[in-house]
C-alpha cells in the first residue's frame, strides 16, 4: 500500500522549505482531520473528491501559491490564524515579538494600553489579546483589505472587543485619537500607549526582487525602499506622541539590519535603554526600546 504522506512529502521537497510538515498539513486540509491523526494514519487511502483537492493543491502550490493561501490559514502562537493573499503569511520568528511582550505586560499588570502598526493578519494583537484577558490594543494597517482578514482573526477568538482595527499608515493623524480609543475603564491618566509593537516593511527593494516571497505575498508589507529603512525612520518619528514615559517598543528588524536599527533608535531616542534580541537561529531579530520616565 502506497504511503501518500511520504508520497506527498517527495512531491513538496522542491517547493517548500519544510516539505515534511507541509505534507502533513496539506493531507489534514484535505482529509480534515489533524495533524495527529495524518501521522497516525500513513497509509490513508483518499476519496476521489478529496484525491481531486489534493491534485489541485499540488498544481496551486507548483505555480508559486503558497501554502497557508491555499488552505487558508497558518498557525502562529498555537492559533490558526486566517490568511488570504492581502497579508502576510505570519512566521515563527515574529512569536518572540509576542513573547517579548507578553513577559513584559505581565510583570507590568498596571500597563495594559497597546498600539500594533502593521497588524497585517492581526496574529500579533490576537495573541496579545488571547493571552491577555485585560489587554486594550489599537492596531492599524495601511490596508484594508489586511484589517478585514484581521477583524476575522479578532472575532475568531473572541477578542474583538478588545482591539479596534484602524486604516492608517502606522498611527491615527491624532494624538487624540489614541486617548479617545482607550477606554476610561482603564484607570489610566494617559494618552498614549503603554507598548508599541511593529512589524512594518523592512526588505530593500533591491533584495526583495529577487526572493521567492516577491510577487507572491503583498509587496506593500515588505518593501521598505532603498536600505530597507523608510519606513522604520518615520515610525522613529512619529512613536514618541503616542508612548507613555517609561513604554517599551518592540520592533522586527530584518537578520542583517541590527547595527543600522540599532544606530537609527539612538539617532531618533534619548534617555532610552535599547537592546537588540536574537532569535533561535542566533540572528538579530528583534528591537526593544525602553523610555526612561
């Protein structure tokens, strides 16, 4: 008897990058069972209608469709999260942003005011939020088409209460804006947020061009122009109005960008503490502010 997952497995091994776990995935999207239930169950043997899904997967994925679009969502921080082709697939790196900032909001219970730029999907503000029961977040997207996919996400579990979703390049045109948006109930006496994360554009153009993602997820969340850099300098300029004295920024940075991040936050911030987080593959990942009070 045919193993279809090994079968499966050999047929991804020049399209994806862990063509093992996709196969896995793939036949759960098919069969709909889990991915225990695949391992477990090898040997399947598939329904025509579900042997014609799988076909057509396998031809959508040869001509470049990455795989969460085809299925339709993509786990991140233990939650499968919505995808379409207006957002970005989320990757593993960006959950030690998630983590970053959930041990901080966690030793600081007063601070629970959070702006997301970028959300994208909304895989940051969803499991901010899920994890989280009192978090208040904003999270704003250049795209709208990017925060109907997000809303979904919010409403899936259950935290749309929680997050309002606004169509903006990076932040409200307002300051007062963000006041307004968190609620009195907080107890606060701010008008800014407590935590600003972002995951904005970050490739240069130039390197983006020539990458597989090009062309295939949206190209207005990835390209950050010549250095890889514009839009990072205008979040330097604008983030100090809407952070509290003694907030924190968590910013994903490109592997290569360290020390140019790292020089640009100290040209832009005084009275800061900055570090830089590396990720499980030991490179530069990630950018912690911390404002001084």
């Amino acid at each position: 008897m045919i193993n279809i997952l090994n079968e499966i497995t050999l047929q991804l091994s020049d399209l994806a990058e862990t063509p093992g776990l996709d196969a896995q995935v793939l036949l759960a999207y098919i069969t709909g069972q889990n991915r225990s239930w695949v391992l477990a169950h090898p040997e399947m043997e598939l329904t025509p209608g579900q042997q014609a899904k799988l076909t057509e997967s396998l031809s959508r994925m040869s001509s470049g469709v990455p795989l969460p679009y085809i299925i339709g969502y993509w786990e991140f921080y233990g939650l499968e999260m919505i995808v379409t082709q207006d957002v970005l697939i989320p990757r593993p790196e960006t959950e030690l942003l998630v983590e970053t900032a959930l041990d901080w909001l966690r030793e600081n219970p007063e601070r629970r005011k959070v702006i997301d730029t970028g959300t994208g999907s909304g895989c940051i503000s969803v499991a901010m939020a899920h994890q989280i029961p009192d978090l208040q977040v904003i999270a704003s997207d250049i795209s709208e088409a990017a925060l109907r996919v997000a809303r979904k996400n919010a409403r899936k579990f259950n935290v749309s209460d929680r997050i309002e979703f606004v169509c903006c390049h990076l932040f409200p045109a307002k300051k007062v804006g963000v006041r307004s948006r968190f609620p009195a109930q907080t107890n606060l006496p701010s008008s800014g947020a407590d935590l600003i994360v972002a995951n904005l554009p970050y490739i240069p153009t130039s390197i983006l061009r020539g990458l597989k993602v090009y062309g295939r997820e949206p190209n207005i969340a990835l390209d950050g122009g010549e250095d890889g850099l514009d839009v990072i300098r205008k979040f330097f300029e604008l983030v100090p109005a809407y952070l509290e004295p003694g907030g924190m920024i968590l910013m994903e940075i490109e592997a290569s960008q360290g020390l140019s991040v790292l020089s640009l936050a100290y040209d832009y911030f005084s009275r800061t503490i900055i570090h830089l987080h590396q990720d499980l593959s030991g490179r530069d990942r990630l950018l912690e502010i911390n404002l001084q009070p």
